[in-house]
C-alpha cells in the first residue's frame, strides 16, 4: 500500500466536482488497442464472474489472441472522424451539461468561492476515472458527485465504478466527500427524453407495427443473485411504453450482447429479430434505452448486424432510433438529475449563473 504524494491545495479555493463515468472504449480501432482495452475489461471480476483459475487459461490462451483482430475490425466500421462514438458523445454530453449547468469553459463560480468543475472518465481505457479524480482533486475539489451514465443499475457496470473509485481511494490521502448516483431508470425527465426520440423518429410515418426495446443482456444468475438490471430494464420499458400510448402488442423488451455459454437473459434480441423477420414484420424500429451514448453495441451490432439478420428473415423495413447522445430533452434531463444529486453541497442545485 502506498499514497500519492500530494501537493498542498490550501491555496486553491474549494471547489465542487462532477463525474461522468461511461463504460470504455480502445484508443484506436486497432487490434493493439483493442487487446489492451479487452484485458483491462475483461480481467475485471464485476463483468466476468468465473473462478480466475478457470477464467484465466480461457482469456488469455483464446480470447486475446482471436478477438481482438474481430473487434477492431467491428470498431473501424463505426469509428467516427473525432474518435470513438462512446467518448465523443461522451464528451459532447458533458460540454452540454456545462452550459445547462450553467458553467463557463470547465468550471463555473456558483459562489464567489464555490467553483464547479465538470469531467468525463472512462471505467476502462482511457481517460480513466483515477486521472480524472487526480484533475479534480488538484483543482481543489473536496466535494465530488460520481455520475455513472447507466440508467439501470448493474453491478457490472455502476458497481465497477465504484470500485474503480474505491481503488482510488485507498492511494490517495486526503479523501473528497463523494457521493453516487446509483441509477436513473424511472427518472421521468430520462423517460420523457427517450419518448421524445421515438416520436421524433415516428413524425414522418408513424409508429413501427412493432418497437424492440434492446438492453444489454447479462447471465440469468446475476439477477437471481440480486442484481436489480433485469427488474429496472423492464420498469424502463413499460415506463416508456406507456408515456408512447403503446399496446401491449406493440413492443416487446429484449437483451443484447451476450457472451459465453452461461444462460443469459431472455429474450435474445437476434433471435427476436429473426423470428419478427420471418413472420414478415412490415417496418421495426429498435431502440436502446440502456445506452445514453451510441457506441459498438448499437451502431455496429444492432444498426448493422441485427438489421441484416431481421431483413434476411424476410423482414420488411428495419429502423435504428439513436441513442439520446445530444439531444436537448436529455441533457435538461441530466442536468436535473445532476441539481438533485448536489442539494446540500455548497454547489447547490442552482448553478445556473
């Protein structure tokens, strides 16, 4: 065990700290890059829960050798001029969020001695959530609201935040005050933003003869165990279904992105795709309420792989319906979430200045 060596922050004034914590993307869509994010990923026991002496020979004998090569190609196909879709959206909701929050550049003067200070951090590749608690830290941060940007809560994804957190906790002296968002899944402004997209997509010609609601799936025994995602997925859906106007017969929610032999949740979006192909569904529209951001999962696998896989089933027209990203219904959305989070902080929740 060890602690940084920190300098003194007496003479910078204090301030208050906010963190968006998104999953993680590779550097580049390379196989280099790909391997090292995989590693970090995939070596993280919140996403992989197998005996390391199992895990291991599994990892490193097989799936660092092949997949790194398949996924880099995956990640090419999406790639966009800035970067990585994740991070870019990512960064773009962030410097929104700063205007809604009223602050200017990277920081705001809520009080004439209470600056607010605003970061992106990635829980795995870079900029990783230890640098970016370093930045605020240094910035005279002694107050810091951890934003996880999953709206339901797993602990795959929120709780490895907090460990990436935790982590960084135990090497650094002096620990800010911290608080967590844990999710946001029935938020009404989040449902209210994701009603406006859809409607958004249906002005032109009207609501879909079916919307697939896609989550990322997990293993059936996480949620036996107590996780809440599966529960919180679907509170999600009916949430929105219900602001749509939407009959039951209408929509239907399904789980993505499985991995591994491990029985997963039910049902498998591909499979659902395939079956409404076959059955010669006229027009399908996906949406991906898990996702604030559009990154791999949703622009490669359902915008692009699952498409093919729904009109080779003899399906009719397929539509993608974006993730939130920028749009303004969502970052008013956050920016609530946010006001909330910080009541009783010196920050408050009027930082509109």
């Amino acid at each position: 065990m060890f602690f940084r060596t920190e300098p003194s922050t007496l003479t910078v004034p204090a301030a208050t700290g906010i963190l968006l914590c998104n999953l993680g993307t590779p550097a580049t869509p390379t196989p280099s890059a790909m391997r090292r994010y995989l590693r970090e990923f995939l070596t993280d026991p919140r996403v992989v829960e197998m005996p390391r002496w199992l895990w291991w020979p599994i990892l490193h004998g097989y799936i660092l050798r092949r997949r790194p090569a398949q996924s880099a190609a995956r990640y090419h196909a999406i790639w966009m001029p800035e970067g990585s879709p994740l991070l870019v959206w990512s960064e773009r909701q962030a410097a929104l969020l700063r205007q809604a929050l009223g602050t200017r550049g990277h920081a705001t003067q809520v009080e004439e001695q209470t600056p607010v200070h605003l970061r992106v951090a990635m829980r795995y590749g870079a900029p990783s959530i230890a640098s970016r608690l370093d930045e605020l830290k240094a910035l005279g941060c002694t107050r810091i609201l951890i934003v996880p940007l999953y709206p339901q809560y797993a602990g795959s994804t929120t709780a490895a935040v907090t460990d990436a957190v935790a982590c960084w906790m135990r090497r650094v002296r002096r620990v800010p005050e911290l608080r967590f968002i844990g999710d946001f899944h029935d938020d009404a402004g989040y449902i209210d933003a994701l009603a406006a997209r859809v409607r958004q997509a249906w002005q032109t010609d009207g609501p879909p003869n079916k919307l697939v609601l896609s989550f990322h799936g997990l293993p059936e025994r996480m949620g036996e165990q107590g996780d809440p995602y599966p529960a919180q997925c679907r509170a999600t859906a009916r949430l929105l279904a219900a602001r749509l106007g939407l009959p039951d017969d209408r929509w239907i929610v399904t789980f993505q992105s499985r991995f591994g032999n491990a029985r997963w949740l039910q049902p498998a979006t591909q499979a659902v795709l395939e079956q409404l192909g076959s059955q010669k569904t006229g027009r399908l529209d996906v949406l991906c309420p898990g996702f604030v951001a559009d990154c791999l999962e949703t622009l490669e696998e359902i915008a692009q792989e699952n498409r093919a896989t729904f009109l080779n089933a003899g399906g009719g027209a397929f539509r993608y319906i974006p993730c939130l990203n920028d749009d303004p219904a969502w970052i008013s959305a956050l920016a609530d979430l946010v006001r909330r989070h910080l009541q009783g902080w010196p920050a408050g929740c009027s930082v509109d200045i």
